[in-house]
C-alpha cells in the first residue's frame, strides 16, 4: 500500500537541528525529562564550565605573575648596574655600617 499519491509533494520534516533558533525536541535528551537526572545533568555542565573558568583564571593570574616577576628582575638588573658603575668610577663616600657609626668606628682589642 502506498500511502502518499503520485501526484503530491512529500512533505518536509522540521528537522530541529538545521531550524534557526528553535531548540531540539526533548525526545533528543530523554535524560532531561526525568528531573532528578536533569538536576545532575546540569549540575555536570556547570562543574566543567567552572574548571574551565578555574583553568582560564589560573593561567590568567600566572600571566600577571610572570610580567610582575619580569619587571622586578629588570628593576634588580638595573640596581645592579648602578652598583657596578658607582663601584667602578669610585662614586660616592664610603658607607659605614650604621652600628660602627655609633659607636665612632672599629674597635680592635
């Protein structure tokens, strides 16, 4: 038996996937229409995304830390240099260590 006639059009399925903005039939996620195993499904997609978002702060937040630490390191470079030139061109006084200051020098027994 044939239940279409020869002369009609087959009709169109609505395939949900292909539909602009229409959301897929639940019959596509049966695990969604009981409501103990939706809770848990959601509960499951919200876990991932925040590790997700865990991940993405983490490696945020060592991004900061790395370019924190790398201009430190270049402020101590610096520093460094100053030191090397000041030591090589003798500049500035001799510094004496604020405890010998305070009791007026070294004293040898």
């Amino acid at each position: 038996m044939q239940s279409e006639l020869p002369g009609e059009k087959k009709k169109e399925r609505n395939n949900p996937r292909t539909a602009e903005g229409s959301s897929p039939p639940t019959h596509y996620f049966p695990h969604l229409l009981n409501e103990k195993k939706r809770k848990k499904y959601e509960k499951k997609t919200r876990e991932t995304t925040g590790t997700k978002n865990r991940r993405e702060n983490i490696l945020k937040n060592n991004k900061t830390k790395e370019r924190a630490n790398r201009e430190r390191w270049r402020e101590e470079e610096e520093e460094e240099e100053e030191e090397e030139e000041e030591e090589e061109t003798g500049g500035g006084k001799l510094q004496i260590p604020k405890r010998l200051e305070k009791t007026g020098g070294c004293q040898i027994d």
